[in-house]
C-alpha cells in the first residue's frame, strides 16, 4: 500500500528512532516536497533521518 505522509509522523517516529515503522506497516511512503522540505530544513530532532531514509 501507497500512502502520503504529512510532517508530523515523520517528524514524531524519526524524532524517537522509530522512522522505520512507516515503511514497515505501509510499505512505500510518499513524501510531498513541501513536507520533506518542512522536516529538513528547520534542524528538527531527526530531520537527519528523514533526510537518509532511503539511503
């Protein structure tokens, strides 16, 4: 299943280390531009993760 995230969950599980657990239960995980830009671009805890999550 396809699903598209906005910044909270992403913000919440990578904050925790727990950022996995999106791809684990959904499978691919759409990011909008304005999101990801959003969660990496304000030194957010975990904006580290986010931006490696699919290295």
């Amino acid at each position: 299943m396809k699903v598209v995230s906005n910044s909270s969950p992403l913000i919440f599980l990578s904050a925790i280390g727990m950022l996995d657990l999106l791809k684990a239960e959904f499978g691919e995980i759409i990011v909008p531009e304005a999101v990801y830009e959003e969660v990496t671009s304000n030194k957010l805890k975990g904006s580290n993760e986010v931006k490696h999550a699919d290295d």
